[in-house]
C-alpha cells in the first residue's frame, strides 16, 4: 500500500506541468515588451522657435487654446524675445482672458518699450475690463510713439535731401571747350546693351 505523502505528490506534479508553459509565455512575453519599449527611440525636444511657429499655426486657425500652449512652452524655453510674449496677449484677448493678455503685453513693454502696437493692444484690453483710465493712458501712449515714428522719418527724409543738395552744390561745374567743327559720321550710334531695372514689389515689415 502506498503511503499517504506520495499519493499527494503525484497528484501535485501534473499541475506543475500544466503551469510551467504559462509561466515560460508569460516571460517570453515580458522580454518581447521590454525589447520593444527599449528600442522605441525617444522624441526630440523642440525649440522655443519651433514651439513659436506651431503656436502660429494654431493662432491662424483661431485655435487659441494650442495657441496659448505652444507659446508659453517657448517661454519656458527663451524668455527674453518679445513676440513670444506679443503673441500670446493675441491669443489671450481673443479667448477672452484680458488680465493674462495684459500681463503679456507688459512684458512686451519691458523688452520692447518702443513698440507701439503693443499700447494699441492693452488699451484694448484695458476697455474690455472698463478701465477707462488706463485704457486712455495707453492709447496715448500709442498715439505719441506713431508721432515719434512720423517725425523721425521726416527727419530722415530732410538729412537725405540735405545730403543729396549738398553733393549737387560741391560738384564743380565743368565748361566743356568749343569743338571744332568735323564732318558728320554716317555710324549708327550704339544701342543700350543692358535693359533697366524693373520695379521691385516691397514688402512692408513689421516693426
């Protein structure tokens, strides 16, 4: 008669032997993913430039939300460039959310303090908020530095025409002597060789 502890361990190995193929796909499993998880290369960190264009992009679509993400990852990136800042008060006034854009604007202001479109802008948010004062002191502003604008291009424009008469003034005139008198030649004059410039479409620039 067999004794009782070998009955039990005869019954016992026939289950081992059904666990141990589990167990084995269960590891050859595990490998698989870990191979696949160390093999997936690591996504490139973006730049703060590229962070800027997508933030356009999303800002062209009037997807403000994306908008407000990208730029303020670009921030976090480089925090010293003033359409970064300008940018995202554009995408927080068209959401709605005029103290941020006004906090942006003024950070344009510190970087940029003669850019005048920035003033425009937080009037306008400022007239949102019925901040009348303010939005008035901003307008001001505006309006002083397209006066300051105007008024240096005059002064360009009168140093050039100064500059051009004065050039005309210290040119010595020149008489030119009597010719003598000389048959007239039967040749063709030469005709021009090289056509004029054409007009060139200017494209106006941002300032």
């Amino acid at each position: 008669m067999t004794p009782p502890c070998k009955r039990q361990a005869k019954v016992a190995n026939p289950q081992k032997k059904r666990l141990r193929p589990l167990i084995l796909l269960l590891v050859a499993l595990g490998v698989l993913l870990s191979f696949g998880c160390s093999a997936t290369p690591e996504p490139e960190p973006r730049s703060a430039l590229q962070y800027f264009q997508a933030g356009n992009l999303a800002l062209n679509r009037r997807d403000y939300s994306t908008s407000v993400w990208n730029y303020l990852r670009a921030i976090s990136l480089n925090d010293e460039t003033p359409e970064f800042y300008y940018n995202l008060g554009l995408a927080y006034y068209h959401i709605g959310n005029y103290p941020e854009a006004i906090d942006a604007f003024t950070s344009v202001e510190q970087l940029r303090p003669d850019h005048a479109d920035t003033y425009y802008n937080m009037a306008l948010a400022y007239h949102k908020l019925s901040r009348t004062d303010l939005a008035d002191k901003y307008y001001n502003r505006y309006q002083d530095l397209l006066s300051i604008r105007k008024a240096r291009q005059r002064l360009e424009q009168s140093k050039s025409g100064a500059q051009k008469a004065m050039s005309a003034s210290n040119t010595p005139s020149q008489t030119k002597p009597l010719a003598k008198p000389t048959r007239r030649s039967t040749k063709k004059s030469a005709s021009p060789t090289q056509p004029k410039a054409a007009f060139s479409n200017q494209v106006p620039k941002w300032d």
